[in-house]
C-alpha cells in the first residue's frame, strides 16, 4: 500500500473524499489546512450543511482563510438552495410576512400619528 494513502490531503487531491475524511475526521489536532481540506471533501461528497457547520466552527475559533470564509457562505446558499418548499412551509413563509407587515403597520401608525400631514 502507498504510505501517501495515510494522508488525508493527498487522498483529497486524488478525489478519494469519503476515504480522506475518515482520515481528516481521526486527526487529533486539526490544524486549519486540515479543516480547510475536510469542509472541501465535504463540499464534494454534498454533505454541505457539515461542510458550513465546520467552517462556521472554524471561524469562530479564530480561522482567518478566506477559503473558509468563503465557503462558509458558499455552504449555507446550498443548504438553503437544496431544501424543498413544502406547501406548509409557504404558508408560514406567508403568514409570518403578513404578521410582520400589520405590526410594523400598526407600530408606525400608533407611535407616528402625531407626524402626519
């Protein structure tokens, strides 16, 4: 067996992500190239909401990449981009925006009747 094969980023490199991130995944300190290269296999493999999760992480924790900062973003609009509207979700969608639009109505009205013309 080839000894790079025990490492993570050249099996990242050859496109063999499910197996780089059972490596990535073993490392007891991940340092932030490691992270960077397990949100990529992740990303690749479509398990994005791990992918944004592991970047938000990183982030947090004081990661400076723009890599990551990018695919942060990047991880997030395919979550969002993936997820089926349901019809009870519209619904929600809808009610919610009507709520919102009668108390801001009824706020403005209420606390500004004296600025009318």
């Amino acid at each position: 067996m080839d000894e790079n094969y025990g490492n993570p980023n050249q099996l990242r490199k050859d496109g063999k992500y499910a197996e780089a991130i059972q490596l990535y995944e073993q490392l007891p300190d991940k340092s932030e190239n490691d992270v960077t290269g397990l949100a990529y296999c992740y990303r690749k493999t479509k398990e994005y909401e791990k992918a944004a999760r592991l970047c938000y992480q990183a982030i947090q924790n004081g990661a400076s990449s723009e890599w990551l900062i990018g695919h942060t973003v990047y991880g997030m609009s395919s979550i969002i981009h993936s997820t089926s509207l349901s019809p009870e979700l519209v619904m929600h969608i809808f009610l919610n925006a009507i709520a919102i639009t009668s108390i801001s109505a009824a706020f403005g009205l209420f606390f500004f009747r004296r600025y009318e013309l």
